[in-house]
C-alpha cells in the first residue's frame, strides 16, 4: 500500500479513506496517515457513504476531477452513495456536509 499511496500522491490534491470491511485491512486513519507524510491532505471515513460525499462536494467546490480508487468490492457502494446524494447536490445549496463522522 505504500508504493501505491506514493504513486496517487503524485497527482493528488487530496485523497479520502475508508476502511473495507474485512478483517485484515488496513484502517482509514493509518491509511489517512501515510498519503500525510507524503504531503497530500488527507481525511479518513468510517463509511463509504461519508467519505463520497465530502469527495464530491469538496471536488465540486474547488473545480477538481474526483477518482474513486480501490477494492471492486466497494464499487456498488460508491456507487450507490453517489446516486443517493446525486439530486441533493443539484438543487442544495447547503455546504455543510463535508464533516468527518
């Protein structure tokens, strides 16, 4: 994970973490902590959901492409975080719901 996170560091502005859901991942905060030593900010999530909605309003906001990187198996809750809150950002005009829980 560490040559990796060196490489995304390469052209990130910021980057998101979240732990999977398996028992030998690494977690969201010492995944978070590494993408920091490296110079990148950095936010770590305890849930998909929360981690893709700061993404998109932190990307929209400051006018950056957003890439969602990681495990297949958290492909269909990407997904669907982005679906949930695809309408509200539209209309809303709230920027408040960028926290991390």
């Amino acid at each position: 994970y560490n040559y990796m996170a060196k490489t995304i560091s390469s052209v990130a502005d910021c980057v998101y973490t979240v732990t999977p859901d398996n028992s030998r991942a690494l977690s969201s905060e010492e995944y978070s902590k590494v993408y920091e030593s490296l110079g990148v900010p950095s936010k770590s999530f305890k849930n998909v959901k929360s981690a893709v909605e700061c993404a998109i309003f932190e990307a929209k906001r400051n006018g950056k492409a957003l890439f969602c990187l990681g495990s297949l198996y958290m492909y269909n809750e990407v997904v669907t975080a982005i679906k949930k809150i695809e309408k509200w950002l539209i209309f809303s005009k709230n920027n408040n719901f960028c926290k991390n829980p």
